[in-house]
C-alpha cells in the first residue's frame, strides 16, 4: 500500500485541517475588555505615559482575523526548492546590486563599525521585505493587543505590546502610522518592538529612528542587530560544497559540526574543486533538498542568521542571496523536483517513524533537523542513501514497513 493510500484510508483531510485552523471566533467583548486592563496596568508600570495607555490602548478594538492568522498552518510541507526558488530571484539578485551601488559609501562605514559586510545587510532587508516594497498593512498596535489577549503566546506577545507603546513615545510617532506584520514586526527589516528599542539605530543622524521610511537607519539597525547576535567579522556564511562518490550522508546535520580539516579529509570540496583547506574553523553540513540536490557547508556565522529567523532555508537563502549579489554564480547544481506532501501525510510519516523507533519528536509535520536524524537512521537501516530527506521510495518504505509489523502483529 503506497503512502498516498494509506493516509487516504485514515479518513484525514488535509483541507479540513487546513480549514479549521482559520476558525477563530470573535473575541469576547467582556474579556477582551478585562484583558485591555490587565494590559493598562503592564502599560503604566513600564513607564507609558496615562494619554497613550488611556487614549491609544483603552480605544483599541480586536483583530479577530489576527487570531486566524496566528492558528493557520500550510496545507503543504515546504520544500527546500519551493522555499529557495522564490526568494532567491534574478530580480532580487539585481534590485540588490542596485541598492549595494546605491548606499555605497555609507555601508561601507557601516561595515568598518558593526564588522558585518554590506551585502548581507541588503539580503537580509530583500528577504525582509523586497527592499521596503512589502513591509506590511495591519496596524501594530491593535495586532500586538489581539495576540496579547489570546492565551496561546499571551506573556510573550503582552510584553512586545507594551514595548511598542514605550517605542511610539519615544520616537513621537503617530499609532495609526505603526504598521507591519500580522505578529508586529515592523518596518524595512521587520523588526519586533523590543529588536525595535534595543538595537535600532539613527542612521542618518536627523535625531529620529525611523525603520518605515528611513533606508539608512534600516540598515544601521540591521548591522547593530547582527553584531549584538555575535556575527563574526572576516568570516562567511557558508559555502555550497561538492560531495565524492559514496559520501557518508550520515555525518550531515547542524548538530554536528566538524573542523574543515575533517571535511577535507572526507574529499569534500569547493564547488570549483578547490580544498576546504586544513583549518579548525567548525562547520556543518546541510543537505535540504536530499542527495539530488545542492550541499552546503555552514559556518558559525550561519547560526548568526538563524537567531535572526530560525529557519534552516532561510539561512542558506540570505547566504547565498549575498553571494549572488557580489556577483557569485548560481547553484552548481538546478533545483530538483521533490515531492509535496501535505502537513497531515507528513505527521502520519512523523508518526510511523516513531513507532519503528527512529525518534523524531512531536508528529508536528515540520521537516526539520529531529525529523532528518530519524529519516536518516531509517534509511540506514534498509540501505538506502541515508541523506535525512523524505523522498517517495522513503516514505513508501517506512509505510510498508509499519504496515507489515501491524499485519504480523494482528496475524
């Protein structure tokens, strides 16, 4: 029985659950408004002042479809190619090139002060937002105030809250121009209220901090950000790498990392043949798209990113994003065709791996780097090539397996 029928016979639709998640009901006009008190209170002990905690966040009404927003989840599982194919664009890579021209001389300074090179500052913003084209529409203030009053992320969110009311004092800004994100984060770098009043910077030295409108203070505050992340000066992101004939797969994954040295000792290479070299700088390697696809060595400028957004994809897309925008070629190798699995087959693989004792955590339908340790351990136990991804003559494989102990079990 393949993979597809199985899951069919479970009776669970991926559209139902998909559905279900946008369902959120209105929030309650009385809890809603004991909670717009209980965030008063957290307002005036922060030090807001009694105007903007009575006139700005008494008036505030919910957002239910916020709430819808917070609770969706993908119908599909993204692929490493989905993901890369539509970020890393000709177009990007071009507007890059014309902002890096454009800001020339100040991130130049910019570098020799936070250490972090120009052309990662203007990835990161054309990740963000398309270099300020798409920084948002929802108002932050009565966002924040929503999520705020949820349960689910309540502390979390009550806290940016009252981070963002203290930042519009600060900066003398006018709510109604606070917007962003469905989650509040803001302006050209999408930065979070708390990110906003510890890291943001005066670019331009008007005496404001304007990250909606001001280019020069997005990306001072982007270079002060990444340094306060622990980025370190004279060193890349990564690199994508070329791998020998009957590599051990085995020995990828973020977890574990190994000197150069170790990876040169394993006929790892440079995309253009070159040695990785014999240093004790440690590096991991990543392998998103399966054995097909392109690798990738990381190093620890690559967990700098990921404190930036913790999203594997996204870190090799801003690495290389940066590259391309200095004028690197593109991948050696085009992207493959992976399967699409819906979030529902892929917790029903998630769970079947768990039964066959390759632990891969909560069944949650992430593919991430718990789900790749244990995808590998069962792709090594059938001798297939064990390189963490989910490919169909895998999952097929895990299903029948659990199918067959099931029969022998019931027989």
């Amino acid at each position: 029985m393949s993979f597809k029928t199985m899951f069919i016979a479970t009776g669970l639709s991926a559209v139902a659950i998909f559905s279900h998640a946008q369902e959120v009901q209105t929030p309650d006009p009385i809890a809603f408004h004991q909670c717009i008190e209980r965030l008063q209170q957290l307002a005036r002990h922060a030090g807001v002042s009694e105007n903007t905690t009575v006139d700005i966040l008494g008036q505030v009404k919910p957002l239910p479809k916020i709430l819808g927003y917070d609770r969706n989840q993908p119908e599909f599982v993204q692929t490493f190619t989905g993901y890369f194919s539509k970020r890393v664009t000709d177009w990007r890579v071009n507007k890059g090139r014309e902002k890096l021209a454009e800001h020339r001389e100040f991130l130049f300074k910019l570098t020799q002060q936070y250490g972090v090179p120009a052309h990662y500052l203007i990835s990161f913003w054309g990740l963000e937002t398309n270099f300020g084209g798409i920084k948002g529409k929802i108002p932050t203030i009565a966002a924040l105030t929503t999520l705020a009053c949820d349960q689910r992320r309540s502390a979390y969110f009550s806290a940016e809250l009252v981070q963002a009311l203290l930042l519009l004092e600060r900066e003398g800004l006018d709510h109604k121009n606070m917007i962003g994100s469905w989650a509040g984060a803001m302006g050209h770098t999408q930065f979070m209220p708390t990110a906003y009043m510890k890291y943001a910077k005066d670019g331009d030295a008007d005496g404001k901090v304007d990250l909606w409108n001001n280019e020069l203070d997005a990306l001072a505050s982007a270079a002060h950000f990444l340094q306060n992340l622990g980025w370190e000066t004279g060193f890349r992101w990564g690199r994508e790498v070329l791998l020998p004939e009957g590599f051990n797969y085995q020995l990828a994954g973020k977890s574990q990392p190994q000197p150069l040295s170790f990876w040169s000792q394993q006929q790892v290479t440079q995309v253009s043949g070159k040695t990785l070299g014999d240093s004790d700088l440690k590096a991991a390697l990543l392998i998103p798209a399966g054995h097909t696809g392109s690798a990738f060595m990381v190093y620890p400028n690559f967990d700098v990113i990921l404190r930036w957004n913790n999203s594997e994809y996204y870190g090799i897309a801003v690495g290389h994003l940066a590259d391309r925008i200095t004028g690197q070629g593109t991948l050696s190798k085009p992207l493959p065709e992976l399967p699409h699995y819906t979030l529902a087959e892929m917790q029903q693989f998630q769970e079947k791996l768990n039964q066959l004792g390759f632990d891969v955590g909560e069944a949650d339908g992430i593919l991430g780097p718990a789900t790749r340790k244990g995808v590998r351990g069962f792709q090594v136990s059938v001798g297939l090539i064990a390189d963490g991804y989910p490919s169909k003559e895998t999952v097929e494989a895990v299903m029948n397996t659990a199918l067959n102990i099931e029969q022998e079990i019931n027989s």
